[in-house]
C-alpha cells in the first residue's frame, strides 16, 4: 500500500483553473495540493483574452503584477476588423469591409469611457502559453512543494467523510492522498465521467484548426487590431476564411507571433490536410512569400455543454469540466476563474470552522447558471457570425460568385454604397462578441449564497454591450474610487482576503459596527466596517459612489469574499444592527430559504 497522505482540499488540473484556485486558497490559508498530468503548462496559444472581471480578481489577490507588465496594451486591442487581405496589389486587395471599437479601447469614445470607468482595471490580452507560467510561479510560491507537476490522478474514492485520491508521480510511483475535498479542475477529461455526470448540449459543431506561428507582418499590420477576419471570396464562406490574431510578445504590429483560425465542416475531407494550411495562409493574406515559422497545428470541436452536477458528494467541478463552450467572446478561462473564487473563499470558511459545511451548497446554482449563460451566450455569438456571411452573400465552393459579390461591395456606385453599408451595419452586430461588457461583469446569482431584498431586478441589455452597476444583492459591487488619507482605492479593496465580508455604510451606520464587533466575537468571521461620507475614514473620491451605494442615509450593503452582495439593508438599522446579525446567521448556516421568517 501507498504511503497515504492527508491534505484538506487536492485540486487536479494545473491549468489556469486550477492554478488560480491554488494562489486563492493560499491567500486564505487553506492546505492543498495540486496534481498535473503534463510535466509543464500549456503551450497552446488559446484564452487569451482576460476580461475585467478577471483582472480585477487578480488584482485583489495581487496576482496581477506580472501580467500587467505583459498584456497587450489596450491601443493594439482597441478595434477588430474585417479585411480582404493583408498584402496584395490588386483591386480587392487590403480592404476594409468594416471595422469596429472592442474592449473600450479606443480613448474618448463614450465605449472607452465606460470601460475605465465600471472597473479599477482594463481588459488584458495574455495568451495561456504566457499565461500560465505566471500563474504556476505564483502558485509555488505561495505554496511551495505542493504544486506537482507530472503526477497523474488513476483513481479516486469518495468514503463519505473524505475522498481518496490515487495518484503515480514523476517516477511512476503510487501515491495516495486523503483529502476533505477534490476539485476537478481538469476540463472534464477524468473525474465527471467516474462520477457519471453528463455533459449536456451541442457536440461537434465545427472543426476548427488553429496555426501558431511566427512571421513579420510589421508592415501590413494595424497597431489597433485586436483580431482581423479575411474575406476575400477566394477562400469561401466568412467561416472557412479565418482570421489572425497577434500572440506578442511584442504587440501591435511588432508582435512577433501570431495565430491563425479557420473553420471547416466536421463532414469535411481536407480539415486533417496540414499540408495545405501555411499555403491557404499565404493565399488569405496575398503574401505569397511570407516566412512562416509554424510551432503548433492544433485541431479542436465547437461544442456547447453543461454538466448536470458541478457536485456529486466532496467532489466539485470548476472551468470546463462543468461548461464547455466556442471560443467568441473569451468565457472560457474567465468563467473557470470565477468557479475558482467562488469555491475558495467558501472552502476556507467551512476548514476554518467558521461556518456550516451547507454553504458549500451554494456553489453549484450560482456557479451552473452561469455557466448556462455563458455557454449559451459563446454559441450566440459564434453562430451570429453567419449572419455576416448571408449578407455577403457567399455560397461555399462558388469561387467566381462569391469574387463577383466582392466587386459589387466595392463598386464607387450607390448600389455599391448601399451593399458595404448594409454589410458593415450586419458586422456591427458582432459587438455581442468584442463588446460584452454587460456580459462580463452584469452576472448575478439568482440562487446561492444570497439574501434577496425584494426591490425590482435591474434593468439587463438584451445584447449584453452594456453594463447597469447595482447593489441588489446577488450582484457584484460597483466599482468606484475612493479616498483614505492620502491613498486612492476601488471599493473592492474594503473586502478582505482572509476571507472575510465587509460592510458598506456611512457616518450614521454606527449600530452596523456594533453588530459587526458581535459577528466576530460571536461567530469568528470578519465583518469590516467601511462608513464612506465627509466626515468619515473613506470619502468618495469622484461623486461616484452617492449615485451607485442604492441605499439610504445610514443604510447597508454586505459584501461577499468574492466582491458580490450578499445583502443589504437600504434604510438605517431599527434594531441596533441585529437585522445583520440575522442576515450573517443565516448566511453562514446556509439557511436562506428562511429569510422571510426571520425578518425583524
């Protein structure tokens, strides 16, 4: 028998799911290990777009240094284009069709504003093979030895009270691990199928071929393009063209690497001939002559799945063992580190003993209906990409026709004008993909963790393009700057990270800090106090926060670990800060169907 060894949480899965978890539950003190299959991280250029919501997770669990120091400046990640070609001489060549603002890039446009001003960071643009050596670094740190790399998971076993883990190491040696919890952080590929979860929805939509590669476009490149998609009806339909995008290091058009995506049919032939893609590049682009230095041809499906349990027993499923989803809009890696967050800080509660073990429980509504979301929203915006195909009218294997269609587009007529500014309209509507700000940081919790106030639910854009900051609870907490002495924070900076939970007030919610000082001695969490007014330690730094906190003078918001509200109270305490006390009781019991009774 193998030497067992005893460890609170295990996590397998050292990608940037699990590797992130690692750094949080760190951060919160809690033991674990975490076992790797591959001996390094990734070395595929995917997940690179890291949403505001992600980096401004990040920043609070200072994880985000490095990775500033990295990312794509948000100039060369401010627009996304749709072009004939990048080279050429001929009359069709180096087009534009349309082009458009992503990300809230473009500085001064009302988009830019919004961006800058609903979140303490900008979007990042990182691929995973950067990526995740940072992560990995970040986790060994702050818990060295335990984050094993070339250690594979065989087998497991839930006993009820602990789970079993068997695992071989580097050398092909047994080992076994008895941990409180396992989180399969490992894409879906061992631990769901044991359990007999089932991945619910679309498989095998679309093959799509990825080229990494490194090639200098420095002088056909615009310094603002996040992405650019070729059409030029040589190469068929808007899918089967492709688009590139810049890897860096260096960004703009001195970025030195590159990748290139294409879609085929998965009935399709030719899709396994790699042969033919580095000529089908130099074609799309009208650089015949181009150097390329390929480093990775990967092949990979369009699916849209859902698990039907994120939990069967200790064991939880976070990132793509729980949704898998296409690509558009970049849900994937951001929605695997909310999972992560949200599985952390409640761990940490339940080990430390400072709550009941049934607020694990709230991971899986919170966690799976956003995984619905998310997973329904990347196949929204992926399939609406056919739209920009039907209005060019191009016909798979119609070389000729789709040529001609290419030439009216371009006409100087007024058909031609009418053609190219119907199209562009039809482009503009991919702004559900590069422009979802409502999407990344409007999700809420519907079910979980959560103490409803009863006031009317927000309003939501249908098209997810823009973002409504509230402080119902269920949201996150609008982010806004204030001011301590000298110093400019967000309001996300007054949650602790042990966990704890912090409570949003002003000069007239002093009964909140007694009922705080309660919870403490009472309960052993951490409830801090911020009262943000004139006379008060914090004050709003812009005028902003007035218009946001949705409370009355001397009212409440609790926020979560996570910097989501779990409750709030929108007019002054009756009752000493009792109503707070209840709230945390039946928060930390994980008794919310009980709410309503419990009311003062």
């Amino acid at each position: 028998m193998p030497e067992e060894i005893e460890t609170p949480v295990v996590i397998v899965g050292g990608g940037g799911c699990g590797l992130t978890l690692s750094s949080f539950l760190s951060n919160y003190g809690v033991e674990h290990v975490l076992l790797e299959k591959h001996t390094g991280t990734s070395i595929l250029p995917k997940a690179h777009y890291l949403n505001q919501r992600t980096m401004e997770t990040l920043r609070n669990h200072d994880m985000v240094k490095d990775i500033l120091q990295k990312t794509c400046p948000p100039r060369h990640m401010s627009q996304v284009a749709w072009q004939t070609s990048l080279g050429g001489s001929g009359v069709l060549d180096r087009q534009v069709i349309s082009k458009f603002e992503c990300f809230g890039g473009n500085d001064g446009t009302e988009f830019a504003e919004s961006y800058k001003r609903d979140a303490p960071l900008r979007s990042g643009n990182l691929p995973l093979f950067r990526l995740e050596p940072i992560l990995k670094e970040l986790a060994e740190k702050r818990n060295p030895g335990k984050i094993l790399f070339g250690h594979q998971l065989v087998n497991f076993t839930d006993e009820g009270s602990s789970v079993v883990a068997t695992v071989y190491d580097r050398a092909g040696l047994e080992r076994s691990y008895r941990c409180k919890y396992l989180i399969a952080a490992d894409g879906g590929r061992t631990i769901g199928p044991k359990l007999g979860i089932k991945m619910e929805g679309l498989t095998n939509i679309a093959d799509m071929v990825s080229v990494h590669f490194s090639a200098d476009l420095s002088e056909y490149w615009d310094d603002r393009y996040f992405a650019c998609h070729f059409i030029n009806g040589e190469c068929n339909t808007v899918f089967e063209s492709g688009a590139i995008v810049p890897m860096g290091p260096n960004w703009g058009r001195h970025s030195k690497e590159w990748v290139f995506h294409c879609g085929f049919a998965m009935d399709d032939q030719n899709r396994h001939d790699d042969a033919a893609l580095i000529p089908r590049i130099r074609q799309l682009l009208k650089l015949p002559d181009l150097e390329l230095d390929v480093h990775k041809i990967s092949h990979w499906a369009i699916e849209k799945v859902l698990a039907d349990k994120y939990r069967v027993g200790r064991v939880f499923l976070a990132g793509d063992a729980g949704n898998r989803r296409p690509p558009t809009t970049g849900l994937g890696l951001n929605t695997a580190i909310e999972d992560s967050l949200n599985i952390a800080w409640k761990l940490a509660l339940v080990l430390k003993g400072q709550t009941s073990e049934s607020i694990l429980d709230s991971y899986e509504p919170e966690r799976r209906a956003v995984g619905e979301i998310n997973s329904d929203w990347g196949l929204f915006t992926f399939s609406n990409s056919a739209v920009i195909n039907t209005v060019l009218g191009l016909i798979p294997g119609e070389r000729e026709a789709n040529q001609f269609r290419l030439q009216t587009l371009f006409e100087d007529t007024d058909k031609g004008h009418s053609f190219r500014a119907q199209v562009a309209r039809i482009i503009d509507t991919q702004a559900i993909e590069f422009c979802a700000h409502g999407i990344e940081l409007g999700f809420r919790y519907p079910k979980g963790l959560v103490l409803h106030d009863g006031s009317l639910p927000i309003d939501r854009d249908p098209l997810g393009l823009k973002y409504y900051p509230t402080t119902q609870p269920g949201h996150r907490l609008p982010h806004a700057w204030i001011e301590t002495g000298t110093s400019v924070i967000s309001t996300h900076d007054l949650v602790p990270n042990k966990p704890g939970f912090a409570l949003i007030t002003d000069s007239e919610g002093g009964d909140w800090g007694i009922a705080a000082k309660n919870i403490l001695k009472n309960r052993g969490v951490e409830v801090v106090v911020a009262q943000i007014g004139e006379r008060c330690l914090y004050r709003d730094y812009d005028d902003r926060w007035n218009g946001l906190k949705g409370i009355r003078t001397g009212g409440a918001i609790l926020v979560r670990p996570d910097n989501m509200v779990a409750w709030r109270s929108i007019y002054k305490s009756r009752h000493g800060g009792k109503e707070l006390e209840v709230a945390m009781d039946q928060l930390l019991l994980g008794d919310i169907e009980e709410h309503s009774k419990a009311k003062l």
